[in-house]
C-alpha cells in the first residue's frame, strides 16, 4: 500500500471508488501525459506502457483487475485504450483523476495531429508533402488488412470452440461487417448493432428482468452497455437529420466513432469515410492521408477524426470533433467503472460482442476495398504491395512501414513522379 503521507488520501466519495487516493493530481497529469507523448503504436503499445505503470511499477491494480478492466473496455463501443486509460486514472485518483488523465493521454496526440493536418491537409501544399502524403496513404489499406488478420484467428476460434451454428453465425457477421464497409460505410453501425442484438436475441431470447431466472454462468445485470444498444431506427433517424452537411453532420461522424463503434481501432475508417469524402470535406486522396496521420502519431489511433474535423472546419472542426468523439468514453468510464469486475463475465454483455465482435473483424478488413480503391498511380499499387509485405510477412511495424512509405513517395515527387491530385 502506498505511504499513510502521500498526497490525495482523503477516503473517496460516494461513487469513487472503494479505495483511498493512491496517487497525486500531479502524478496523474505526468503519468498519463507522458504515455500520451510515448504512445506509439497503437492499443498495444498503450496497454503494454499502462500495465508497466499500474501494476508492474506501482502496484495500483493487481493483474486481474487489470485485465478486468481490458475485456470491460474492449465490450464497450469506441477506443479501447483510451478507455482503459480513463479507467486505471479513475481507479488510482477517482473521477477528477479521470478527467485530467484521459485528457493528458489524448491532448499530446491531438496537438501533433493537428498541426500535421495543417500541413498535409492544406489546400496547396508543397510538392514533397504531397510525396509523403501519397506513400504513406498507398500503405493504409495493408494497415487495415493487418489489423483485421490480428484479430480474425482469436475471434474464430473462440467461435470453433462454441460449435457448428456458432461457426455459421460468424461467418455470417464477418461477411456483413465486411460487406456494410465496402458499400454502406457511413450507415455501418447499423450492421454492427444489428449483428450484436441478432446475436443476443439467440442466445437470450427473453429479456433479462422478465422473470427468468439467470443461468450459473450470469452476472449481475448491467447498465451501462445496454444503454449503447440504440434502437436501429433512431440511429437512421438521427443520421437523416443531419445529412445536410455542416457542424451537426461533423458532429454526427464524431459521435458515430466515439459512441456507436464496436471494434475500435480501424473499424472508424469506413464510418468516416463515406461522410468525410461525401460531404466534400476532403478528397480520397487527403483521406488516405489523415488515416496515416492518425496511424503515426502518439495516443489513441481515433485520433484519426481530428483530421477530418480540421478538413471540415480548421482547427474548431478538428477540437469539436475530437471532443465529441472522446466524450462518450469518459461517460462510460465514470458512470460504469464501478461494473467492470462483473460485466466481464456477463453472459448478456458476452453474447452482444460475440455477433458485432466478427462484424467490427469484417469491416476493417472491408474498408480495405475503398481505401485501395481510392489510389490513382500505379506506383502506389507497388508501395501497397510492399507495406503488405513489411507487416504481414517480415513482421514490421506500422509505424515503420508507414514512415517508409511516404519516404518512398518523397523520393518520387522530387524526382517528378505522377502524384495525386
């Protein structure tokens, strides 16, 4: 146990968690902001520098609660890592240490990313920024191809265990996910909550509360997740009422990512695509771009829809969005925090990942499709094909493989290459 002298250990309030204060506001702000700087490579890395700090190095959570705290995160809609991040701050300094944690782990990001966008998202930029642009956005589609692969071999086998109509129902979702992001991009989270709820309506045909009795294997009902099972029909509602373009369509696109996106990670690429190149707020070439941008900076990889904020409306567009994406994990995280030990084990819960689990897998496989079809020169096909290679067969990173990309496409606007218009 910490120090009996250390700073903060007034005991918590109702709501906070059952613990006194492990850690300071200003270890807090260090911390977290520091993972936020160094953060790298995506939800692995962020999850790989949190456990090194909360339970290897400071011992604030043991393992289990830990990874407790991963699955919770990762049945919850939106970014996984940022969530995660939120929670470990809340558990060590309560809801204010959430605040100041999450938002030192997002802001670092968010400043490169925004100032990269004013660079590689201008109206005219210069000749070898448009190189760089062009190389690392041929290489997207292998970034989605590999993020896809990473999770389809646990997905399925965790299904082959489950038996034969299992295997059949995720094959079917995997298709739907991979068939809704390479035709309906912007209306995909339909798919997904539709493949969660078909999901859950097998395997729990009653609604728990209904007089059932609950198996061996449930847990205590939880709030928080049904409470992101919207109705399919308000969702299209919603989405309709914004179709006009402006800040309430940005605003609309944001929410998408942040709150109704099961999967993380790549899966926001074809629930922005479609509004980012459909609303004229950037071309398909600049939205290659901003999906590298949001691969190669520190912090969450949802990052991603900060760009395409700025691409709508400068520097405001790109805070509004990135506000509104990242507002529903701290919702989920400070008023469910204190269920995730049991929502890991809810069957409910469970059931509802197991459809939209493989239809998140299949939409970030099936965004590959538009991104792919989005290059115009043929030596981004080559440079596509090589980033295939460096990060499915030699194993390289993304990073690398992006930094290498664009190096390429440096090297051949300066030797009078054809780029992008």
């Amino acid at each position: 146990m910490p120090a009996a002298d250390e700073p903060g250990r007034e005991p918590a309030p109702a709501g906070e968690p059952q613990v006194r204060y492990q850690a300071s506001l200003a270890t807090v702000l260090r911390e977290w902001g520091r993972i936020g700087c160094i953060g790298f490579g995506g939800p692995p890395a962020h999850i790989a520098l949190l456990r090194k700090l909360c339970v290897d190095r400071e011992h604030w959570l043991d393992a289990t609660e830990f990874e407790d705290a991963i699955s919770a995160c990762n049945l919850l809609p939106g970014p996984a890592s940022t969530q995660l991040a939120i929670f470990c701050a809340w558990r060590v300094r309560g809801r204010l240490g959430a605040l100041i944690g999450g938002a030192a782990f997002i802001v670092p990001g968010l400043i490169v990313i925004l100032a990269l966008s004013a660079l590689f998202l201008a109206g005219a930029p210069p000749l070898w920024v448009k190189g760089i642009g062009a190389g690392a956005g041929a290489a997207v589609a292998a970034v989605a191809i590999q993020a896809g692969a990473n999770l389809l071999l646990p997905s399925w086998t965790r299904a082959k265990q489950a038996g034969s109509s299992r295997r059949i129902r995720w094959v079917l979702y995997l298709l739907a996910g991979g068939g809704a992001a390479a035709a309906i991009g912007p209306w995909l989270v339909l798919v997904l909550l539709g493949c969660g709820l078909t999901e859950l309506a097998i395997r729990h045909p009653r609604r728990a509360g209904s007089g059932d009795t609950p198996g061996p294997r449930s847990a205590p009902r939880i709030t928080p997740l049904p409470l992101v099972m919207v109705p399919g029909v308000a969702v299209r509602a919603a989405g309709t009422a914004v179709a006009a373009g402006g800040l309430a369509a940005l605003a609309w696109t944001a929410l998408k990512v942040g709150a109704l996106s099961f999967g993380g990670g790549f899966v926001i690429i074809p629930l922005m695509r479609a509004d980012a190149v459909g609303h004229h707020w950037m071309t398909s070439s600049q939205f290659l771009n901003a999906v590298a941008l949001g691969q190669i900076t520190p912090g969450p990889v949802v990052q991603t829809v900060a760009a395409v904020g700025y691409a709508a409306g400068g520097v405001g567009g790109g805070l509004l969005a990135a506000l509104i994406a990242f507002s529903p994990s701290f919702v989920f995280v400070l008023g469910g925090a204190r269920y995730f030990g049991s929502l890991r084990g809810n069957a409910h819960a469970q059931a509802f990942l197991d459809g939209s689990g493989p239809a998140a897998i299949g939409a970030i496989l099936g965004s590959a499709i538009p991104l792919t079809a989005a290059l115009t020169q043929l030596w981004q096909y080559a440079v596509l094909a090589a980033a295939i290679l460096l990060l499915l067969g030699l194993r390289r990173g993304v990073v690398f493989t992006l930094l290498a990309a664009g190096a390429v496409g440096l090297v051949i606007s300066l030797a009078g290459g054809p780029l992008p218009h």
